[in-house]
C-alpha cells in the first residue's frame, strides 16, 4: 500500500462529512470502496458495516475495528426560518462554542454559525443560524460539522477535520485491499461502527450481538490525542490500553514481536509502544463482553478540532505513521497463526537468561 493510495482512500473517506448516527456519506463511500476491490461485506440491522477476507480455512480470526463518526451537532428542531436547536455529541470543551464559530449544515453543505449556548451542561445545547441568506430555503438540515477543511495532504501530513477515526477506517480497507491483491491467506474482519464518539454504541452492538468469533483476536484501529510518551512521525504505536482499561498482554506482545520482526527486515520501518491514556477506545468494549483485544493507533494533532489558543482547527496524523500502521496489520494478519509461537519468545529468552544468571552467580559467590 503505496502512501499515494492511502492517501486516496482517505481522501475518499474524509471528503464525507459525519457525526454521531448520520454516517451514511461515509458508509456509502466504504460499501463503494469494497465493491471496487471485491471485498465481501455487509451492514448489520443497527448500521454497522463488517467486511470479511477468509482466504484461509482454519486460521484465527483477526478483527480489525474502526468508526465512522466525529464529534458533531444533531439538529433537534427547528425553530425559525434559518434557525435551529441542535445538540453537540462527542467531547469537546465549552471554551470552543464561541458566538460566530462557522458550522455546515447538512445534507446541503449551507453555511451556519453558532449564534449562542442554550443552557449549561453537556450534551452542549447551542442555536446555529444560516449565513449568507436573508431567507433559508435549502433542504431540511440533520446534522452539522465545523466547517474545516475536509481533506489535504501537505508534508507528508494528512490534514481534515475527522482523521479521527476515518484514518482508521481507512486502515481497515487498505490492509484488507493489500491481503487481498497479495493472495495472503487469512482470516480477516473490518468492523466498521457507527456512533463510537457518544459511547461506543456500534462496537457494543457489534459485542452484544455475538457477531464476531469467541476465538477472534480484536484490534481496536485509532488515531490517539499525541501526548509526551510518543511522538507523530516515530511510527504506529502499540497500545498497552487507554484511560479505562490495560488490553490483553499476551496479545499486546504479539503485536511488539510481530512489529520488531518488521523492523528487523526493514530498519525504515518505526514503531512505539505506549499507554494512550487520552481517551477511552473500542477495545475496552469489545474486551468487556469478553473478547480478546488489542489496540494500535497513531499519533493525532488537535485532538477533536481543539487548535492552539482555544480554536478550532483541522486534526491532522503523519502519513508515513499510518502506512506503517496497515503494514503492522497485514503483517498480523498473516502471522496470528503463529500467535503462541510469537508470544512464546520472551519466555524463552527469559529461561535462557535464567540458565546464564545460575551458572554466573554460581560462578561468582
């Protein structure tokens, strides 16, 4: 997967403006992305997607998780010509619901602004007002987006509003794209949900309905608020866990030894190893109703649209980070066979370790 193609796919994706429960632009453009690469999918009654690799009979499961939403406003109700009630869903501070701040409203892309807060308290409640128009005759609007720039690439950066988490969905399609062209044979799944920003609703009604195997080995795919612990540009990062929960530690090694193998054929390859405790992912759901999970993310700039100097702003994540991403999961994907195997190795160094410290100290009283 060549950046130039990642990029594209993103691009496709992220031109699609989304919030919470009025992914249907993005959806659309996944279902039409698997259709041109011949990827099976479908969409389960609550509108998640799941897209499925099954190449090989019998080997482990491996899920690959992603959402579709970004914080955004849901329109409540109208309540004049070019005026409306809306409430804000997903986490961003107070400080940002400034009188004036430009929104788009949609379908239609008719440009609003925040016009003031209705009362206190979150879910945040503000009235958006067209612009432009003295009179508003556009379609009915649904839902609403800051209005930021909906995709670019620009030193070697992608820059738009909601790299949080179509980056990731992304990720998803490109690693299951490459299997695919590449005949690899695995067993994989895209769990592409819906409304993960208001409490992970598409992955818990993926969970709660039995739909993925009780033997599947789940990575949660994310782009994680930067912190000091990692750095954008230093590679994929292997989550430990987030700021709910550790995720499982044997499948955390797996990923280290399978990332260490990559290294070691390609010293340009990067990876980082981190506890991303900015926020709460889908792997502590899908652990919860009793899943075997993992997490990788990458770094992420202006967390949520939340800029410099308390503006809003496009989010924005390495491109070579998120190459290295898809390249740690089809690497994964085809060694999860080999998962005890892999886990196994340092074990192994720690008993060949201990045969030397007895003899040494022996040696040495």
């Amino acid at each position: 997967m060549t950046p130039k193609e990642f990029s594209l796919i993103t691009g496709r994706l992220m031109r699609c403006p989304a919030a919470p429960f009025y992914e249907a632009g993005v959806r659309a453009a996944v279902e039409l992305l698997c259709e041109e690469h011949g990827l099976v999918f479908r969409r389960d009654r609550f509108g998640n997607v799941l897209v499925e690799l099954k190449t090989a009979r019998r080997a482990r499961p491996l899920v690959l998780a992603a959402h579709m939403d970004h914080p955004g406003f849901e329109i409540v109700r109208e309540l004049a010509p070019g005026r409306w009630l809306a409430q804000f869903n997903g986490g961003v501070p107070s400080r940002y619901f400034r009188q004036g701040v430009p929104v788009r409203l949609l379908p239609g892309a008719t440009p609003a602004k925040i016009f003031r807060c209705v009362g206190e308290g979150a879910p945040k409640q503000l009235e958006l007002r067209a612009t432009g128009r003295t009179r508003f005759n556009g379609p009915r609007p649904t839902f609403a987006v800051w209005e930021l720039e909906d995709f670019a690439v620009r030193d070697g950066r992608i820059h738009g509003r909601s790299c949080d988490d179509l980056v990731g969905v992304a990720s998803v399609l490109a690693t299951l794209i490459d299997l695919k062209r590449l005949q690899r044979k695995v067993h994989v799944i895209g769990v592409i949900s819906r409304a993960e920003e208001v409490g992970f609703m598409g992955a818990l009604t993926v969970a709660g309905a039995g739909l993925l195997p009780r033997d599947a080995l789940v990575i949660s795919l994310e782009t994680s608020k930067e912190l000091p612990s990692v750095a954008m540009g230093r590679g994929v990062i292997i989550r430990v866990g987030d700021r709910s929960s550790i995720f499982d530690p044997k499948s955390t090694c797996f990923l280290t030894e399978v990332a260490a193998d990559l290294q070691r054929d390609d010293r340009r390859f990067k990876f980082q190893r981190a506890l991303m405790s900015g926020g709460t992912c889908e792997a502590t759901a899908y652990q919860e109703f009793g899943l075997t999970t993992a997490g990788v993310c990458i770094a992420l700039g202006n967390y949520h649209n939340c800029g410099q100097r308390e503006r809003l702003a496009a989010e924005y994540v390495s491109l070579a980070d998120a190459c290295g991403m898809v390249r740690l999961l089809a690497r994964a994907a085809e060694c999860v066979t080999q998962f005890d195997s892999f886990v196994g190795r340092l074990p192994a160094r720690l008993e060949r370790l201990l045969v030397q410290a007895r003899q040494r100290l022996v040696q040495a009283q």
